[in-house]
C-alpha cells in the first residue's frame, strides 16, 4: 500500500475531545505504528495486512505535488 504525503500530522487534536475516545469493542492501532508499516490493516471481514510505503512529496515552483518513488 503506497501512499503519498506532504505532511505528516500525528498528534491527536486539543479541540476535539471526542477524537481520543475509542469505540468499544473495535481493534485500535496506533497512527504511529500504522504509519510505519508495523500495523497497517484493512478489514474485509478479517484483517489484511498490507506493507505500508510513505511517499514523502514536496511542493515545486508551479505548486504541483511531486516525489520520489524507488523500487527494492
């Protein structure tokens, strides 16, 4: 799973309360560990794990996205 990015934000927010509040009986990672590929999952009925690739982007002189992607 690739996913491109300008900033990474993963600090819980002090605005809204109800963001740090879990569901009970739901299955919680942290955005840390999910992020560094430790713990990225999807649920289809059961929980697929996916290697996860932070693409980092930056922005050039016309305002357009681009990055770099390396294979291996």
């Amino acid at each position: 799973m690739d996913e491109a990015y300008e900033k990474v934000q993963l600090e819980m927010s002090d605005t809204l309360p109800s963001e740090r509040r879990m569901r009970v009986g739901e299955h919680y990672v942290k955005p840390e560990e999910e992020w560094a590929g430790d713990k990225f999952t999807i649920n289809f009925g059961e929980r697929l794990k996916f290697e996860h690739t932070p693409i980092q982007m930056t922005r050039n002189e016309e305002d357009i996205l681009i990055g770099n992607y390396m294979l291996g």
